[in-house]
C-alpha cells in the first residue's frame, strides 16, 4: 500500500472514498464503546472481588492491637504503611495512608502549599504574585487540571524516551516562581515512559530558586507491567536525600488498579520533618481514613511479593488488550506514515500521534461513530496541543471483542482525517 502523502491528488480521492464507505458501514452498527479514562474492566474487577469475603471474624478488625473500626491513627495502619513502604521502596514513617484517591491527597498537598505554605515557604503561595509549574507533555490531565484550578501558570515541558527534557527542566527552575513539577515516572501516562536513571539523578539533585519547589512524583503504575517482568525502580525520597533535597519531594501511590479504584487504598510518602508538618495541618482536617478498608487491604494483598504475583494475573487481562491495538496500528496504519505510537510494557495507555493538525478531527469523527476516547489536547495544559496530535487510548476498559470494533473505527477515522489534511 501506497503511504498516503506520496498519493497523487486521484490517487487520494479513491482511497477517500473507500474509507469513507467503511466508516459509514462501521458508524451504521450504532457502536457505544468508551475509552475515554483508564478503567479497569470487569474481569479485572471480578479478579478482586473476593476481598470483601475477608474480615469475617472478630480478631481481623484487629492490627497491631488496634481496633481499626475506632478513631485514631491519623498516618494509617502501621502495617497498611508498612505495605505501601515495602511496594515503593521507602520507610514505614515516610508513609500516610489515606482513602481510596491518590489524587485527593494530591490535590491536598498542592492546596496546603497555596493556603499555608510548605515546610520551606516563605509565604503561602496564595500571597505569591505569580506561581508556575512544570508539567512535563503530554502528560495526565486532572494533574494539570489540579495547578490550573489554583490559578498556577502551567509551563509545558517536552518529553523525552528517558523522561522530561532536563534541559529545559533545570532552565525552567532558576525562575523562583517556578514551584513545581509534576511526574509520572513510571510507565508514564500517556506515553508509557519509564524514566532513566540519569533522568532520576537530575531530578534528585535539582537546585531550584524556589526554597519550597515542590516534585509531585505520582507513581500511579509502580508495579504494573503487563509484558515481560518487574522493573525494579529507584526511591526517590532517599535518591533526593542523597542530594540534600529530602524536603522536595512527596510520592504518590494507591492500589486503584491493584484491587478496586472505587474501593482502594491510597498514600503519600515524604520525608519525616514533612510528615510532622503535614500531620499538624491534617489533624485539624481528619481524624483518620478508613482504616477498616486499609486493613481489608493488609489482609488480601500481604506483602510486595503477593501483590506482585496478583499484578501478574491483571497482566494476563491487560496485556491481550494492549497487543489489540498495537496490531491493528501496525497493520491499518504504519504503511500510510500518517501515525505514530509507542509501545508501552505496563501502565494503562498507548499514546499515538496523528498527522499534525489531525487529532481533534479523528476523535469528532470516532465520537459520531459511537466510540468515545479521551479529548484531543487533554495530554497538555490547558488542554492545548500545539500540534493537534496527541490522541491518548485507553484499552483496559473494553473487553478483546469491543475493542477490536473500536480501534477499527479509530484506523478509519485516522485515514479520514489523514486524507482531509492532505487534500482530497
């Protein structure tokens, strides 16, 4: 097959013509597929459903001598804590516990720092005249959402095969009203980037101008491969430390697409003089979460080693899913040279780049045919490609059969709009 800007002008008008036919056939099934977020799919969520068999006799509501149906324990379970710090690599103390958001105590974090300021503030960033943060694209939505709603200015950042560009990173901080930086480093969403580990050491020996810059270190897919085996990967809180930034840096985690993302567990982890500060602001907001479902989650998931062989079986869910569409890519697209993608190992999106110009027309045409996929620009700040590329898939939420019928539509409505740039 021709590769579709090497057509002439006929040549091109035919292929439009064909395409369009199949479109109209595949938008006359009246489809209703969705894979607009990053959901876990039923059988997954079937896979951990018998959590709820557990806690049946009385001493189960029982950790540690503390009854964990009663008030206390701000910081969490010391054994839900201990879990946590034994998935990420860090100290039981470096670790808070909470409800079943990380991205509630994300957003938590960056409020505290806009009302009270951080460990290191001079003021509250509310009384700053202008706050920045990094944000490293494309990246995850709701976090750019988070700093947008603060009335942060939001700096884009390119990313690189090894992670955020450096470069502009370290440019970027010698600006004290640079606060921040969000990350995903670890099957990073939407390109499925796992960062270097000189990527890691720039980031943990940064010197911002900002005495209070603050690294938001979201690690959403910190044991979530779904092809080939565990990728160990770095501490950050003591890699900083080992650079003199232990205060920089809070880490974010949560077993949202371990056990239930309804019904999960989620935690910060931070170094111990920030545990102090955070754990006097928060005692004013909350007695404690629910401890009953952080011990629900001691029980089923045990240690690192349980739960890891528990992600192996969500692998065997998610992985035929992910080899679903890159197929369909490799063999509808990659001989037009109109796209390209990458070819994640873990986490929970492929992320493709159109024809420039391209990703907001693909995305109208798969809505009109009954397929529904995350918003084109949703990957950068403000929700602005600049290139009107970036077309993030999600494929956990379909099963194999739906998916194939979606990702049909997506390859069509890829060449359709492919065609429509180029002329036809």
């Amino acid at each position: 097959m021709t590769d579709y800007p090497k057509m002439t002008a006929e040549e091109r008008k035919a292929e439009y013509a064909k395409v369009t036919k199949e479109y109209e056939d595949l938008k006359a099934r009246g489809l209703k597929l969705n894979m607009a977020r990053g959901k876990p799919g039923k059988a997954q969520l079937d896979l951990v459903s018998d959590i709820f068999s557990l806690m049946q006799k009385p001493e189960d509501y029982v950790s540690d001598g503390i009854d964990v149906r009663n008030y206390g324990e701000l910081s969490g379970l010391p054994a839900a804590k201990r879990l946590f710090a034994e998935i990420l690599g860090c100290k039981p103390e470096q670790v808070f516990v909470g409800g079943n958001a990380s991205l509630q105590l994300m957003y938590d974090t960056i409020s505290k720092a806009y009302t009270h300021g951080l460990l290191h503030s001079e003021r509250p960033w509310c009384r700053e005249p202008v706050v920045k943060f990094l944000c490293p694209s494309p990246g995850y939505d709701r976090h750019f959402k988070v700093t947008e709603s603060f009335g942060f200015e939001l700096v884009t950042i390119p990313m690189t095969d090894e992670g955020p560009d450096m470069d502009a990173v370290e440019e970027a901080i010698k600006d004290p009203a640079v606060k921040g930086m969000w990350n995903v480093p670890k099957y990073s969403n939407p390109d499925g980037i796992i960062y270097s580990a000189e990527t890691i050491r720039r980031i943990a020996s940064m010197k911002p101008a900002a005495p209070d810059f603050l690294l938001m270190w979201d690690n959403a897919y910190c044991i979530h491969e779904f092809e080939g085996d565990y990728v160990e990967f770095p501490d950050i809180l003591s890699e900083c430390e080992k650079y003199g930034n232990a205060d920089m840096v809070f880490e974010f985690a949560s077993t949202s697409k371990v056990t239930l993302p309804g019904a999960g567990i989620s935690c910060f982890a931070c170094s111990e003089a920030n545990m102090a500060y955070m754990e006097k602001l928060l005692t004013v907001q909350v007695i404690s979460f629910d401890k009953v479902n952080q011990q629900r989650h001691v029980l089923y998931l045990k240690d690192k080693a349980h739960t890891l062989e528990l992600m192996k079986k969500h692998a065997a869910i998610m992985g035929p899913k992910f080899r679903c569409v890159v197929e369909a890519l490799d063999r509808e697209i990659a001989p037009l040279e109109i796209a390209s993608w990458r070819r994640p190992k873990g986490g929970y999106f492929v992320s493709l780049n159109a024809m420039p110009g391209t990703a907001k027309r693909t995305l109208a045409l798969c809505k009109e045919a009954g397929v529904t996929m995350t918003g084109a620009g949703a990957t950068f700040p403000y929700g602005k490609d600049p290139q009107d590329s970036n077309i993030r898939i999600a494929p956990s939420l379909p099963p194999v059969e739906e998916l194939e019928q979606a990702i049909a539509v997506l390859c069509v409505c890829l060449k359709m709009a492919a065609l429509e740039k180029l002329g036809v």
